[in-house]
C-alpha cells in the first residue's frame, strides 16, 4: 500500500475540482505505485491553465521537483515508484561485510555539526538540518531526539552531550525516518519509537522529502537503546511495501505506559501490553485516514481524541472516544469557521490538569495560524484567536501544560509563543534571532514541556538542532544543545576545493548552501532555501550555487553575492523567483578549468556563464551550446557535466532525466572535442529501451579518451542482457567502446563516482562509488567490489569527492550529512616522465615526478599544484649513454594549493663529471639534469630547487638556469652543494659552475607558511661551489613586520665562490638593473674561504 495517503486525478478532476490552494493532488493507481510520468503529465497539464506566480505555487512545485528528482532515477523496470526491485539490504551488507578497511580508514562526520557562522550582513537560515520529534525524562535527564534522514540521537545529561541510536536498529533500506518518540516515565531505559516520518499535510505528496524517510513500523527498546525490536503486528508488517506507510503517531495512556495508541493509514491501533500485541481499536468509516491522536484521564475514565480526514479535501474530523460509555464522537461540527475554511497542519492538545479542555491549533486558507479551545471536551469551541498571518506555513510544535491548562506553547518558523491564558492571546518569547540579530532557521518540528517546571524549561527540535528555553520574561535564555552527535545535514550536492582546498561546500535541502568542515561552518549572503548544485570555480575563489529561490555566484574575497533571476523565464517560462524550484534540483555546473571566471551550466543545452558580468548582465551574455546529433524534437535534459583538465576542447555529458515540461525520449552520453561546436552520441547501450539513467560520469583529468560512467536505479541488466547489472561502465577510447565493470555491484542505485589515482600504476585509478546503501571500492585493475563503509552511517549517499591534499575522500548524504575517510595508505603516484611532455592546464599532482634521462617535461602557461612532500627531479643520465632530464618552465606556476609545502625541484648532476657547456655532453646529449625556468612562480616549497638528487651524495651538479622568475614564500629558494667542474683537459682545474640566475626575486612575504614549518634563514644557500652567477637579482623579506619577524640572510655560503652583479642590457642606450636587498639581517653571509 504504497502513498496510500494520495488522491487520484483524472484530467478533468484536474480542470474541474478545487484544489486545497489550488494546488492539484496526486495518488497511485490501483496497484498501489505511482506511475511517474503520469504524475509528471498531470501536474504540468494542470499548470498549463493555472499560471505558476504565487510563492505557494513555487513552494508547491519545489516539493514535485524534489520527488521528481528521487524518483526519476530509482523507478522499478515498469515505470512505478515504490522500489518493488529493491533488492534485500541484509543480503547486500552480507555480500558486503567491510572487511577491507583498517582502524586508520574509518568514515568521520565532517557535518554540519554546528549552525554555521555568519559570513555576510546578508546570510540567513542557519540551519543544519531537521531534528524533528523530541521526548524528554524529567528525572534522569534523557533526552531522545530524531530526524527524518534516519538520526536517532539521545543525551543522558540534559543535553551536555549527545550518542547515536539508530546504528543499533535493523531495518531494510537506506534511511528510517523518526515520527514519534516516547520515553517510558517508570524507566527510562523503555524507549518506543515510531517510523517513517511524514510532513502530513503536505499538498502534493505527503511525503516530505519524497519518501526518503521511510517506515519499518514500531520499534522498542528495553536497554536505553542499544538493542531494538520491532513490535509492528505481523498482519501490518508488509515487507518493503511497509516503507510507505508511515506511523503517524503514538501516545502512552497516562496511568498506564504500557498501553499506547497509535495511528496507522486507516487505523487506530493499541496495545495493552508493551508492544507484545495489537489489535484495532478504531477502523476508518468512509475512507479517511488517521493522523493525530491525544490521550488523557478523567478520574479513572480516558478520553481518546483522534483526528482525520480524506487526504487533503477539506473534510477534517476530531473522533473523541470515552472510556465509560465506549463510544465515539464526531466533535469537530462545534468549531467555528472550521467547516467553511481549507484547513491543514491541524494538532490537538489536552491537559491532565483539566481533562476536560482540548486545544487546537491549526493553518487556515493560505497563512493564517489560528488556535481554538473547548471547556466540555469538545462539544463547543470558542472563536479562533488569530496568532498570526502570513507565518503559520511552517507550524509544526505545540505544547500545553499537565500542571496548568493556562500555560501553552507553539513554535512557528518565527519562534515561539506562549500563552498564559488558555490561548485568549499568545505573545512571541523567543524569535530565534542570534548572533548579530539575524536570522537563524529554526521551524519548530516538536517542542516538549519539563513536567516538573512547565515554564521554566522547555526543549524545541529544529533545523537548527536542540534549544532549550528557560526563565521567564527578561530572564528568559536559550541554550542550543548539540554537538559533533547532530550530523543530521540533507544533502544534495557536494564539492571540494578543485585546487585542492580543504574547503567542504554542500548544497542541504530547506537550510541552503553553506562551506567549512566539522565545527566550523559558513554561510555566505543568499544561500538559504533548497540548496542545490554547488560548484567551486577555478582557484575557489568564487562558488556558484543553486538554491530554490536564486541562483547565484559567491565571492569569497568580498564576502558577496549576486544573484541572476533572469534564466527561469528563458529556461522555463516562469516568471523569476517563482521557477527556481524547478531549477535547484535539475541543473548540473561544472566550473572551467581555464577561467576563474567562467562556469558551465546544463538545462535543455549546456551554457557557458561569465561571473564578470554585471548581475543582470549574466544571463543576458550567456553563451549557448547546443548539442548536435540530438534526436529530434527531444526536450529530455542535461544531467552531468564533465570536462577533461588536460584537454578542456573534450567534454562529456549525460542527459536523459525528466525536468519541467520535458520528455523522457533521450537517455544518452555526448562528447565533444571541440568545445561544443559538434557532439557525437557514445551512450553505453540504448538506455531509452531500457530506461536507465547516467547519475554521473568522471574523464581521466590527464587523458581525454577514458572515462567512467554509473547508473542509478534498481534495476537489474538491459534487454539483452536481463541477468547482468548494468552500474559502471569503463571506456579507454572515448566512449567508442564500453566495458561493463559492475562485476559484483548489487542492483542498487549508483550515484557517483570517484577516481583516485592508484598506487605505482601510471593512468590507473582506484574507484569509489556512492550508492543508495554505503560506498564501494575497486582496487586498479581489480574484477571485484569491496565495501568501504566501515563507520559510516546509514543513509542515502549523493555525491563523492576526494581530496589529494589530505588523501580524504568526502562524500554527501541525505539525512547524515558529509563525512570523510582516509583512502588506503600510500596513496600519492610517482609520475614518471619517459618521452617528452607538455603540460598546459592546471594539474593537481599527488605525489614526485620523475623527468627519465632523455625526456623533456615543458610546463607552460599554467598552474601545477604539488601535494606535501612530493617533488620534481629531473634525472642524470647516471652515467649512461643516453641523455639526462630536462625541465623547462614558462609562465607557470609550481606550487601547493593545499597549506603545506612541497619538497622542491632536484636537478640531479654527476659529482664525478664536469658541467660545462661542450663537456656536459655526450654525442649531443646531456649528462646531467637542466632546469630552465622563466618567467614563473616557484612558491610554498621546503627547498624550490636544488642541485643534486636529495639523499643521493654523487649527485650534485644540475644545471639551473632561471630568469625573470619570482621565488616566493619557499623555506629555502636554491640550495646547492659541494661540486667541483673540473675540466677535462686539466683534471685539477676547476671550472665556473654552469648556473645562474637573472632578473629573479627571492622574497618571503605575509603568506609565508609559517605555522607549518619555519623559514630556514636563508634564501640561497652555497656550499663548496664556484662561479654561479646572480644578474640583477632582489632579495627581500616583505613581511608587514618585518623587524619583528624571524631574521633572515639573502644569500649565505661556505667556501664558495660566486657573481651577484647588475643585470645590463646590450642594446645601444640599454637599461641596468641593479642588485636588490631588502630588510634582510644579513644581505650575504660568506663563510670560510672562497
């Protein structure tokens, strides 16, 4: 009984009916299971007549986008919703048991584990993700909190500090979401929880967010939580069909805790006994179904109040049942206004203190939040006290005191309020405006009054964690209860620095797009709402993301952003705001690996934005790439994006899924390599036939033609070949040709993937997958899947990066949010150079590149970032008879992006051989290693360059030949040890050493790494070496206090000899540039003999 809360609409249902807001209402057929593009056809049919340009109608079409955006992917082989396919999670994780990752390879969670900090005046909605239902102990201080992404978290210090629970819990698929908790009040360690959390009234799908947070019924606990069983009636116990049928809510009866009611679909169940058996206490009459239920005694009597109706028409019923006479009462005809309005987000409450009143609160029309009594158990109802419009979208929590009826308490997206007057009036007692007075997105899910102090303690759950409010008046304060436990993030999308920034950016549903790690987390201006796609830009310094109400660009270095509304009406047809629902869960970004400046973006074709442009200017000079070779009249969408870092003319993509107004008869991959002028259709298989879809493809960075793709979907083979899962596919010659590399993958949902390259294996990787159950790894060159999930919490994974800087590889989830884990050791690749290369974008490179004797490595015109400790040597010839290295850099960058420092250049020589210019040679080839380097930027090494081969004593002797080069923020900038260039016509002459230096500047300024390791005190250092000459050379040290800062020499040398003059020009009337050195302790510092 899959939606069984939905109704059906039928084309002229749909023109003819009045919707709850006007907002149409969707159910499955017969069999029990949506048929997603029916559901799809109906909605945009029915926006063709009613025009999309109330934020109700956006919300609306936010809440379909998000269930399109699940579904879409995970359909069963018959195009329904339900995952009858989905194959058994015990079964997976006994294929699966993790068994491959050590004590040093455990997932973290990254968080959001705190609200994040405010980076901008203009940043709101501080939310981490929802903490929804709350039971608080009084006398042993537990408190159990829950989510609906599967968090079960308890605290047994009022707070102080948090554990998990739902690890302990067996149950079926990825993520259980949390209804309902209750604390057993004779002992604390009687836990009940109810499953399958369900925004009720919702108007589209009940289901919010579209049922990831699924139900496996009622569980128990006698031990505080570490072991549970379910207590679910087996004739309710429906298998995987369970997952859809919520537990809607549960109340002990107050002088029994062993006796608890609770709502099921069209059922009222108890048990009188603990959860050992069940029966039906009240049935549905005409269909309705049961949602909120409220026990109190009367003397030695109870009262039953239960309320219902038929999805989302406007047919609301309060059934009261009493215990002396057995029967059942309809009492809602008493409430005023009530019949005659569309009603939703109704909640009851009773008081033991005085049975006999019953408290309503409840959403009127469209905004209006209004509160209603009765003195006579809801027999008459006083007149609703408006407690506020515009504001009651989001009411979720409401509490009245067991000591006295008077005092009650609600919380609303805006705060809470309290009454003190039975609800003649409420005044606002916590606005939830913190730090600097801004917003902080707090939507009060469940609030629980301390019984024992009913005004001085209270706890509210939600999007922002746990706070409690205590004190009264002026008196009164908050405290937010939660640490790194409240990993409780919804995530749809992930990104890591792409230079290698241990920057996380994450894209959460309803709390926006924020950045950090762990506990220090940000928020930039405009990142509230859905967040969707996320996308650092090259060098990270500006972030473009997607939320449900703008899309935007963010600038780190000026704490802005700007925002373009513009692409809705061109995109979709809708006016601004309105629209960007739509967009936040279909629109894929990949940044441009030649531009700081430049992103690209998938709809309908792909777009290439300018971020310089003005705001308004943005969409207006897009540049549109239309994908040739596209079947014709096809409107199916672009899903993923990827561009190859070394050949950025070759990009791929995926299409296939089924956004606004578009239509499912293209499920292909494309590439080009030409930038976008022509594509070419390289899909796996024909996927339309089968329905699949490409949720992400991955190019080797440094080779154009191989290139991974993997599907989602809980499906099992294609047409040909019904028995073979179909997850990952590997192609070497650019999608000419595929290889199926699923081999032990289960049938389950494939989200991402992820390349690290392997260890030892030049063009090899090492691959992650993030699935629906856990992530997976395959070793290079291995047939079999492993589990790489040891630690991590169970959920839905979306989204996997990895992060060469710290060997981390960071994934997103949907209700756990980011973790991160450290990939098997020894991670970081030598690179060995054999034939000659040119290198001309931007490479992040994990571990030493070896230049072989004989190669030649050109970097040009780009930035190469190498991780801690890696380094270039570029080889001798070793005493062979082919040439040695070469190393030539133009108008490049080495560097590390990462905050650390990398080892250096070695420029390896032969201590026995002499370097001169006609004798460094062999038949025309060099002996030793050169290094030519100009105009470029060595920064952030131990030692920039040095002459010998490190850790190798007959080395010394490279050659360095640098100009117009800026060595900067290096420990050291040249270190060159003892070599004699004895000549080879006289073995006791020594010779000049063949390297120099012109135009160059070694400087140390404020982004000088220090607290990782200190300078070593000197520029350039010489030991023993004769003749190296520096033309026109600056040293510096350029700190903003500099008289305070370490001491430091320019040049300083032992036994040596060497040339520090101006730099001249030869051209008649030329320029002089003289040596330069500044607020250095000692400019040279010459030691022994030479």
């Amino acid at each position: 009984m899959k939606f069984s809360r939905l109704l059906a609409v039928t084309i002229p249902f749909l023109l003819s009916s009045p919707f709850l807001f006007g907002q149409p209402s969707i159910s499955p057929p017969s069999s029990g299971n949506l048929i997603f593009d029916e559901v799809k056809s109906q909605i945009e049919l029915y926006y063709d007549s009613v025009p999309i340009s109330t934020s109700e109608d956006s919300t609306f079409i936010k809440e379909y986008m998000r269930w399109s955006r699940f579904w879409d992917g995970r359909l069963d082989m018959d195009g329904t919703t339900g995952f009858d396919d989905f194959p058994s999670l015990t079964a997976i994780q006994n294929a699966f048991p993790c068994t491959g990752q050590n004590s040093n390879q455990l997932w973290e969670a990254e968080g959001p584990l705190t609200r994040p900090n405010y980076v901008s005046s203009g940043a709101a909605f501080r939310g981490i993700g929802r903490i929804d239902p709350i039971a608080y102990d009084p006398t042993s201080g537990v408190i159990i909190v829950g989510s609906p992404g599967g968090a079960l978290l308890k605290s047994i210090d009022n707070g102080s500090s948090w554990s998990s629970l739902d690890v302990n819990i067996d149950y079926g698929y990825p993520a259980l979401g949390i209804r309902k908790i209750l604390i057993d009040p004779t002992d604390p360690d009687i836990i009940y929880i109810a499953t399958g959390h369900d925004a009720v009234y919702l108007n589209f799908l009940d289901t919010d967010p579209a049922t990831w947070t699924w139900s496996s019924g009622l569980f128990k606990s006698i031990d505080g939580g570490l072991s549970w069983d379910n207590i679910t009636p087996i004739s309710e116990r429906k298998g995987l069909s369970n997952m859809f049928r919520p537990i809607y809510d549960m109340e002990f009866l107050p002088s029994d805790p062993n006796t608890i009611f609770w709502t099921m679909d069209d059922k009222l169940f108890v048990t009188y006994d603990a959860g050992m058996t069940h029966s039906v206490f009240k049935s549905s009459n005409s269909g309705e179904l049961f949602d909120e239920v409220e026990v109190v005694m009367n003397g030695t009597d109870f009262i039953v109040y239960v309320t219902s109706r038929i999805d989302d028409l406007p047919n609301l019923e309060i059934q009261r049942y009493t215990s002396s006479n057995s029967q059942w009462t309809n009492v809602v005809a008493g409430v005023p206004i009530l019949l005659a309005d569309t009603v939703d987000r109704v909640k009851i409450q009773t008081s033991s203190s005085s049975p006999n009143e019953v408290f309503m609160i409840y959403r009127a029309g469209k905004d209006t939040l209004s509160f209603v009594s009765s003195l006579d158990f809801g027999l008459n109802w006083s007149n609703p006290v408006k407690i506020r419009d515009k504001g009651g979208l989001n009411f979720n929590a409401f509490d009245v005191s067991h000591q006295n009826s008077n005092v009650i308490y609600l919380a609303t997206r805006f705060g809470e309020f309290r009454s003190l007057n039975k609800g003649l009036s409420f005044t606002s007692i916590e606005s939830y405006h913190h730090d600097d007075n801004r917003w902080v997105q707090i939507i009060g899910h469940s609030s629980n009054l301390n019984p024992s102090s009913f005004i001085d303690s209270i706890f509210i759950a939600h999007d922002g964690g746990v706070t409690r409010l205590t004190g009264n008046g002026s008196a009164r304060s908050s405290v937010d209860l939660m640490n790194s436990a409240f990993n409780v993030a919804q995530g749809y999308d992930l990104d890591i620095g792409n230079n290698g920034s241990k920057v996380i950016v994450t894209g959460v549903h309803d709390d926006g797009t924020m950045f950090g790690s762990k506990s220090n987390w940000y928020k930039g201006a405009g990142m509230g709402g859905d967040g969707g796609t996320c996308e650092f830009l090259k060098n990270d310094k500006k972030l473009f993301f997607i939320n449900n109400w703008a899309l935007g660009i963010y600038d780190f270095a000026t704490d802005t952003s700007k925002f373009f509304l513009d692409v809705c009406g061109t995109l979709v047809g809708i006016k601004e705001r309105y629209c960007i629902g739509i967009l936040s869960h279909n629109l894929p970004a990949h940044y441009s690996p030649q531009s700081e400046n430049i992103v690209y973006m998938g709809y309908d074709s792909l777009y290439m934005l300018d971020v310089r442009h003005p705001k308004s200017e943005i969409w207006k000079n897009r540049r549109s790439i239309g994908i040739t070779n596209k079947p014709a009249g096809n409107t199916s969408s672009i899903r993923h994006i990827d561009i190859c870092e070394s050949d950025t003319s070759v990009m791929y993509i995926t299409t296939g899924w089924r956004d606004w107004k578009s239509q499912p008869q293209d499920s292909s991959i494309y590439k080009t390599t030409d930038g976008g002028l022509n594509w070419v259709n390289i899909s796996v298989y024909d996927a339309a036939s089968w329905g699949a879809k490409a949720s992400s493809i991955k190019v080797d960075p440094y080779d154009p033609d191989q290139v991974w793709v993997v599907f989602n979907g809980y499906k099992s083979g294609s047409p040909g070949n019904p028995n073979i899962n179909q997850k990952v596919y590997h192609s070497i010659n650019g999608g000419q040709t595929w290889q199926n590399i699923s081999y032990n993958i289960p049938n389950i949902s494939v989200n991402d993937i992820e390349i690290v390259p392997s260890v030892g294996i030049p063009g090899q990787y090492d691959l992650f997958i993030a699935t629906d159950v856990g992530v997976y790894f395959k070793e290079a060159g291995a047939t079999v899947w492993d589990c790489f999930s040891q630690g991590l919490s169970r959920s839905f994974f979306t989204r996997l990066r990895y992060n060469s800087c710290d060997n981390r590889l960071y994934v997103s989830s949907y209700g756990k949010g980011v973790w991160s884990v450290e990939v098997p050791s020894g991670r970081h690749v030598e690179y060995r150079i054999t034939h000659d290369e040119t290198w001309n974008t931007y490479r992040q490179v994990s571990g030493d590149i070896i230049i072989e004797p004989g190669a030649t490595l050109t970097i040009e015109n780009c930035t190469i970032s190498m991780a801690k400790g890696a380094r270039i040597l570029v080889a001798s010839n070793q005493g062979g008879s082919s040439g040695a290295g070469k190393l030539i850099v133009n108008n490049a960058t080495l560097t590390n992006n990462c905050g650390q420092h990398w080892s250096g250049i070695d420029v390896a020589g032969d201590s026995y051989r002499g370097n001169m210019s006609h004798q460094y040679t062999y038949q025309g080839l060099s002996h030793v290693g050169i290094a030519i380097i100009n105009n470029s930027i060595i920064e952030h090494a131990e030692i920039a360059i040095e002459n010998w081969s490190n850790g190798n004593w007959s080395s010394f002797g490279g050659r360095i030949h640098a100009e117009n080069t800026i060595f900067r923020n290096n420990r050291r900038a040249v270190g060159f040890g003892s070599y004699k260039n004895h000549a080879y016509w006289d073995a006791n002459k020594v010779m000049p050493y063949m390297s120099s230096f012109a135009k160059c500047t070694f400087t140390i300024d404020d982004n000088f790494r220090e607290e990782v390791d200190p300078h070593m005190g000197f520029h350039v250092t010489m030991w023993d070496v004769q003749g190296i000459s520096f033309l026109g050379c600056s040293f510096k040290y350029d700190v903003a206090n500099y008289r305070q800062a370490k001491e430091l020499s320019g040049v300083y040398s032992i036994d040596a000899t060497y040339n520090i003059f101006p730099y001249e020009y030869s051209l008649v009337g030329g320029v002089k540039i003289e040596s330069l050195f500044e607020n250095l302790h000692y400019g040279v510092h010459a030691m022994g003999g030479g």
